[in-house]
C-alpha cells in the first residue's frame, strides 16, 4: 500500500518485526503498538479512494472534477437517424385567433384574400373540472320513488376523480414529492384541498391495483424467462428506522422491487423470481447469489476495473493495471464485432490467464508458516490477493460477456434501476413503515417497466386507476 510515494505496508511490517526482535519491551507495550499499526493500516487503506477505485459514489470524490470524454469520430449535434424533439405546429389547434389587416394603413387599391401566415403559441392551461351528476327522481302514484344509476365508482357527495388520484400518485412515488409540497401544489395550482392522509390513501389503492390487476405477477414471470440476461442488486433502505433492504430484478423491459429485513437467499426466495430462473444472472458478485446454482452467472466488471485501480495506485501491482487494460480492450472488441470469432476470444483468455500468473508470482498468498497453532479457516488476504483470486476461480463469470451473446459488460442496468430508490431515501429519509416500502416497491415496479416499454407514467396511472392495463401487460398475459 502506497501513499505520497511511502510504502506503507512495508514500513508496517518493519515495524513488526522490530518489535518482535525487540526483547525490552513488555507484553502489553507490544500488544497497544500492534493494535496501534492496525489502525495506521485501515486508516491509510481509505486515504486515496475515490469512485475510480472503489465504491464511493462521484459526489463524495473531494475536489470533483469532470473525467475527460474520449474523443469520438462522430461529429458534434445530433446524429443521423436520430428522433428529434423540436416544437412544430400542430394541425389541429385548440383555439383560432384571425387576425384581419388593418386596411386603413393600406395604399389606395383593390385587395384579395390569399391566405393566411400562421404562429401558434403552445401554452398550459392548470384548472380543475367539476363533474356533477344529477340522477333523475321518478315517484308513481303510490308514492315510491326510482333514482337514476350513478356511474360505477361515483359513490358520495363529493369525491376526487380518476385524473386529481393518478396526477396525485404521479407526483408522489415517481417524482417523488413530499407529500406536504403535493399539498402546497394541488392547493395553489388547481384550487383543489387535498391532505396527506388522501394521499397516502391514493398511494395504497394504486398499490392494491397493481397487485389485484395481476401486473405484478405478469412482471415476476417475465423476469423469469430463461432467454435472457438478469439483472439483480441490492441497497439498504431505512423503514422505521431499522436497516433494512430493497431488492431489485430487472431487464431492459421490466422491473420488479422487494423490501426485506433480510439482504440474503432468504428474501430473495420470498421475491419468487431468483429460485425459478434458469438464464444468465448477472451481478456484482455478492455471494449468496451463487446458491442459485440453476443458472450461469455474469460479474459486473466495472466493479473489477475499480478494484483493479485501486490495486494498481495503493498497492503498486502492474498486474493490476495490464488486467484493467486487457478487460476494457475485451470490451471495445466485443462492442465492434459481436460476432467475434473463436480464435480471438481464446487468444483473449490466455491472454488473462497470463497475467494472473504473473499476478501470482508478485502477488503471492499469504505464508501458512504464519498460522498460530490452533487457528482455523482461511489466512486473512490483501485485498489485491482477494481480487486475484476472484478473477481467477470465477474466470468463466468475468468473461460470460465475450463468450456469450447478449450479456453486458457491466451491470449498470440493475444498478441504474435501483437508483431511484436511493433518491427517495434522500428526499424523504426514510420510509415510516413496511407497508409505505412496500407500496413504493410495487409502483415502481410498475412505472418503471411501463417507461422502459414507452408508456408514460401519466397514462400508466390513469388506465390503472380505472380498473384497465396497458397492452404491454395484456398481450403478454395472453401468450
């Protein structure tokens, strides 16, 4: 481990071994500098981390500065084929204003109508609408009395429709207001009081129509199909106070989150979808996802070029820095020609094994002369050797996006959408209850796979305030 170009570690181990040489010093005076060196240890092992190198997000990198983008070959703007979003003129205006010449400025003469030069200024109109239903009363001669039918689901007084609920839940789980900025919004913008208990009231019957209408169970048995590449990911939530996780499973088409008190197999086999699932998993190697052992399985390799970074600038190993290279060159091949042939792909394999060979020879497992008499399980490993050792015993899962087709390099998409969740967590704190995770979990899920399938989120919530699904979850319960 390096520092300002001082060798850490080996001023550690020095130290070590003066103070084993060292035959003055009493026991508890070795014990106290020892524990001392550790401390050293973990405190230098943070210094220098950064979100090139380890987990750490971008936001918390001291003195950011934007990483310079390669340049490309592509010219600058938008590029050929692409969809633009330019305002035009609609065909079909809401509302025409003529607007005459006024001919008392004109020359003397004879004038026709030609035509007309049109501007259209597009603009919003926020209002409330109030629908009121007036249901005839017919009474016979003996006095009894035939109300006409109200439409299905006007049952008061006075209630909020379709459109106040969706806009509502729209705000709240996928803008992801407070529920005090959505009160503040409805009151100054349309007029209309709405509390924070209406609110969570709107939330859980969205919740409830997720569930009922059967998208989430549509959403789990798509996930699962075997033909494809899973995403999967984790990150802590608070509920309550506790800490407690959110779990994600998702495709380029579907998405689907749990809440759990627990982070391993247990609540990923209540979630139902990881023990049926059988085509390639991919993830950032957190164990207990390989005791799902029915399906192969992809590493996130932008966590091993991290890894291998910090290798590389803490702890000096060239090795470190050739395999960061070879894996992002593996990469670019891959993205140029899908279609790699056989031979390039071994050529690329020895090339890696080549490297944790020499990787080996500097970075080499611990002594086991040094085990103390009695002490059992693994030696403890630098995390260079740990990384090493990965690379190497799961090989084939570092590689699946080279060997097969249609798996990524990385697993940004899982990361991607389980950031969201992140942001509530931000926004709001936490969540006050399972229940609350869990309504959040379902709408998201919801919401989530509709964006990525070109429903927009408006819609969404507004066919599933009327009991209806959008075609993508209809055609798909029809196969």
């Amino acid at each position: 481990m390096n520092l300002n170009s001082i060798n850490i570690t080996e001023i550690v181990e020095q130290t070590k071994t003066q103070l084993q040489e060292d035959k003055t010093l009493s026991p508890a005076l070795k014990m106290s500098i020892e524990l001392i060196l550790v401390v050293v240890v973990m405190l230098a092992s943070k210094l220098g981390l950064n979100s090139q190198n380890s987990s750490i997000p971008p936001s918390k990198d001291i003195n950011r500065t934007k990483p310079t983008r390669e340049k490309s070959e592509k010219s600058a703007g938008g590029q050929k084929g692409r969809v633009g979003k330019t305002l035009t003129q609609t065909e079909t205006p809401d509302e025409v204003q003529v607007i005459l010449v006024d001919r008392d400025f004109l020359p003397k003469g004879h004038y026709r109508e030609v035509g007309f030069q049109k501007r259209q200024v597009v603009d919003i109109d926020i209002s409330k609408v109030v629908t009121e239903y007036q249901a005839q009363i017919l009474e016979n001669e003996q006095g009894k009395r035939f109300v006409g039918e109200f439409p299905q689901g006007v049952n008061g007084p006075i209630q909020y429709g379709v459109g106040v609920k969706a806009h509502a839940v729209y705000l709240s789980q996928y803008q992801l207001l407070p529920y005090n900025r959505i009160e503040e919004y409805f009151s100054d913008q349309l007029g209309i009081p709405i509390s924070a208990g209406s609110l969570f009231n709107f939330n859980e019957q969205a919740a409830a129509l997720v569930k009922s209408s059967g998208a989430e169970g549509i959403i789990k048995a798509a996930l699962q199909s075997p033909h494809q590449t899973l995403h999967v990911d984790e990150t802590g939530i608070n509920i309550g106070g506790k800490r407690r996780w959110l779990h994600g499973a998702s495709t380029t088409w579907w998405t689907y989150f749990y809440p759990h008190e627990k982070r391993g197999k247990i609540a990923m086999d209540e979630a139902g979808i990881l023990p049926h699932f059988t085509g390639v998993l991919c993830h950032d190697h957190w164990k207990p996802y390989y005791q799902y052992t029915q399906c192969q399985h992809a590493l996130c390799n932008a966590h091993h070029i991290r890894e291998l970074e910090r290798a590389w600038e803490q702890d000096g190993m060239q090795w470190a820095k050739d395999m960061q290279t070879l894996l992002k060159e593996m990469n670019k091949a891959q993205i140029d020609n899908p279609d790699l042939d056989k031979g390039a792909k071994q050529k690329y394999r020895e090339q890696y094994q080549k490297i944790l060979l020499q990787g080996d020879a500097k970075c080499p497992p611990p002594d086991k002369s040094s085990r103390v008499e009695g002490q059992r399980g693994r030696l403890k490993r630098t995390k260079s050797r740990a990384l090493l050792e990965r690379l190497r015993d799961y090989q084939d899962d570092v590689l699946r996006f080279m060997m097969s087709t249609g798996v990524p390099f990385t697993n940004n998409q899982g990361e991607n959408d389980i950031r969201m969740t992140k942001v509530h967590q931000k926004i709001s704190g936490c969540f006050r209850s399972k229940q609350g995770a869990e309504m959040f979990c379902l709408l998201r899920s919801y919401l989530s796979t509709c964006r990525k399938q070109y429903v927009s989120a408006s819609l969404a919530l507004e066919l599933l305030f009327k009991n209806q699904l959008p075609d993508i979850f209809i055609s798909d319960e029809a196969e």
